[in-house]
C-alpha cells in the first residue's frame, strides 16, 4: 500500500486583495512523508504566497490546502530576527513542525512569536 500524502492543495486560488491581482490559479499539489521540495520561479512568481499558505499563515484563498491530522506546518522566514541567547537549533525548533519547514522571506518577527501555523 503507497503511503498516504501528508500534504495536499487542490485548486489553489490566491487573489490580492487590494490590487485584485492573480497570485495564484489552478494549483494542485500533494507530497509525501519526508518529501524534500523545491519551490522555483521568477520574482513576483507567488512562491512565498504558497508557502505562507502551506503553512497556515495566509488563510484568504479559495480551494483546499490541508495537511494531515497530528502534523503542523512551520514557517522559517529567510531572515528571521534571531534570539542571540539561542544556538541555531533553539531558534529553529519552537516553529518547526513536526516533518517540514517552509522557508519564505516573510514574517520578520519569527521565531520570537511563532506564526499560527496548522
């Protein structure tokens, strides 16, 4: 028996809300336990917007993004503000998720105040 996905996006929509500008249309995803991803593009593509929804954070979409029940999602911004008190590890761990971690160049206050993740 294949083993069941642990995360899945069926027709993903994202639509700016002030510009009323398409991000995001038609997207359909699903991965693995363990999956390592890669998420490529141009500047302005909607990489980040999809990783800010993978991981819970962006919740004005249309479609279904879900994950599995028992996991969560982390959101680790490219350039995080970063507890000097803390070795790398304890200022990754408290948002990490139990399987993966997005990396997006949002959230600048992270991981001082984890972001609502699923």
């Amino acid at each position: 028996m294949p083993p069941q996905f642990i995360f899945t996006i069926r027709e993903l929509r994202k639509v700016a809300p002030l510009t009323q500008r398409e991000i995001l249309r038609g997207i359909s995803l699903a991965f693995y336990p363990d999956a390592k991803i890669g998420v490529l593009g141009p500047n302005g593509a909607g990489k980040s917007t999809l990783l800010r929804i993978m991981a819970g954070v962006d919740r004005e979409f249309s479609g279904d993004a879900r994950i599995t029940e028992g996991y969560r999602a982390g959101l680790l911004a490219q350039e995080p503000q970063l507890d000097p008190a803390k070795d790398v590890r304890g200022n990754v761990e408290p948002c990490s998720g139990r399987s993966w971690i997005a990396t997006t160049g949002s959230r600048k206050s992270w991981p001082r105040s984890c972001p609502r993740t699923r």
